[in-house]
C-alpha cells in the first residue's frame, strides 16, 4: 500500500509538471500565432501603400481643367452683370415670354473636371490620405479612364478601408453645388486597427521637417506664405511675388504607423484597468515610404534621425 502511494504520489508530480509545461507552450503557441497575424496585417498595409505610392501620378493644379476654369471664370463674370441689371432669372433659366430663349448652358456638363491633387487629413490616431496612382492594365482588370485612379485610405470604426473610384468630378450645378454620389469600390485592409497615423516629410531649411497634414495645392511647408501689410508700399510686389511661388506639391516620404490588437484578447489581457475599459494587447508597426515623384531625390538617413 505503502508503494503504492508513493507511486501515485509520483506520478502526480510528474503529470501536474507535463501540463503545466504542455499549457505554457500552448500560450506560447498561441501568442505568437497572434503576434504572426498582427505582423502579416502590418506587412499587407504597409506593402500595399507602398505599391500605391510608387505608381503615383502628380501634376500640378495649373496643368489641368484650365479650359474648363476659364469657362467658369467667364461665367461667374456674366452671373455678376445679369445680376446687377436684375435679369439672373433670364440669365439663368432664359425669357419666359419667349419658348426660344436658351438659358445659360451649366460649365460642369460640358467640361470635365478631373482632380490629380495629393491630401493628407490629420485626425487623432485616424488619418486619412487621398491621391492618384496608375493603374497597370493587365487585360483582365477594368481600369478607369486614361489608367488613373483615386486612391483614398480612411479608417471606420476599427477597420482600416482602401477605396478606389475615378479622377472625374461629380456632375455640380449652377453654383458647384454636387449633384451625384460616387460611390468607389471598398476594400477592407485589416480588422482591429485601433491607431492608423501619417507624417508627411519634406527639406525645408536645411533641415527634415514632417507634417501631421498635407495639401499638395497649399503654400503652408515648402512654400509657407506671409502675412502682408495693405498698408506696406511694396505690398503689391510682395503679393505677386508669393503668388508666383509653387505649391508644396507631394511630400518627399510618408512615415506610416499602425497599431493592431490581437485578434482574441486572451483572459489576462480582459482585465478592467483603473478607468474601467478592458485592456486589450496591440502592437505598433511603423515604417517609411519613400515618394519617387517628389522633389527630394533622397530620405534621411540614420545620422539625420539621430541628431534630431
């Protein structure tokens, strides 16, 4: 009986020792299949950014729809005449006396206007970003016209969303008012995003500098534009001076930082801290993308991140 406690006793040991170590390399397991999928969703955001970007097609805002902009400009200067005689009605819509009188023809329904502008939103933890790119026509694949797309990414809710729609303006009215909805097509990128940020990088000064947000029609970073006095003799040649100046155009890089939370929070990690939300365990990817379009012909290297 004696051995036969000291058996059972032992093995015991023995068992207990095997599934505690069986259930530590489970978690360790499971951990880094976790930590595998976080990395394999930061490795498909960031290459397809990546893939984006390299085939971006820029111009810049005084290189396209300028026929159409003088058309809109000859227009609003007949609005303003028709309506200081007191005759925008006839203007617009022709003589109600007479069947025969055409109204105004509407600028937007005989001119395309196209945008190939670059823009950058800075919301929190939530950017956003739109451009233009290329679309390679592989035969099979319907591209959008002239092989040119919109390419927006946006977060909603904790998802991080690829659209994709034409460079062609909604048809607008009268007034620029849009009259349509485009609806672009959506894919979802990755699940789980609870951080989804962009800096913009640029040279300017002898000096790397980056930006929470960008405009590539704006004068704010590589062009920043002063405040004038009216009341300065040489205003009117400040003036033309900085209007004479170039827009910022694209960004020479974009750094790109995701967090990803796992995909099933684990019983540790569902604990309710001091604020009373559950934690949840994430991971945070960076990394930067460099724009071949851009005016830089290079990105700064590691002594420039180290002096800054």
């Amino acid at each position: 009986m004696l051995e036969v406690l000291i058996a059972v006793t032992i093995f015991a040991i023995v068992a207990s020792s095997l599934y505690t170590t069986f259930r530590v390399g489970i978690r360790a397991y499971e951990s880094g299949q976790r930590e595998i999928n976080r990395m394999q969703h930061a490795r498909v955001i960031f290459d397809t950014i990546s893939r984006d970007l390299r085939c971006i097609f820029y111009r810049s805002e005084t290189s396209y729809n300028n026929t159409l902009r003088r058309e809109l400009s000859r227009f609003e200067q007949e609005w303003n005449r028709a309506e200081e005689d007191g005759r925008l009605d006839e203007f617009l819509y022709g003589d109600e006396d007479d069947p025969e009188s055409p109204g105004a023809k509407n600028p937007y329904e005989y001119g395309i206007e196209i945008d190939l502008g670059f823009r950058g939103e800075n919301s929190r933890d939530q950017d956003g970003m739109t451009f233009v790119r290329y679309q390679y026509d592989d035969g099979i694949t319907m591209t959008q016209p002239w092989s040119l797309g919109r390419i927006s990414y946006q977060m909603e809710d904790d998802a991080l969303v690829r659209l994709e729609e034409d460079i062609i303006q909604p048809m607008k009215d009268y007034e620029g008012n849009v009259l349509e909805e485009k609806i672009p097509r959506r894919d979802v990128l990755a699940r789980g995003v609870r951080r989804f940020e962009l800096f913009y990088g640029f040279f300017y000064d002898e000096d790397w500098m980056e930006a929470e947000d960008w405009d590539s029609s704006a004068k704010r970073y590589r062009n920043p534009t002063e405040e004038l006095d009216e009341e300065d003799p040489l205003y009117e040649e400040k003036l033309s001076k900085q209007q004479l100046k170039p827009t910022d155009g694209l960004p020479a890089y974009i750094r790109v930082i995701i967090e990803i939370e796992d995909e099933k929070r684990p019983r540790a990690d569902n604990k309710k801290g001091a604020s009373g939300n559950k934690k949840v365990k994430t991971q945070t990817y960076s990394t930067l993308i460099r724009i071949p379009m851009a005016l830089e012909n290079y990105l700064p290297s590691l002594e420039d991140d180290e002096d800054d």
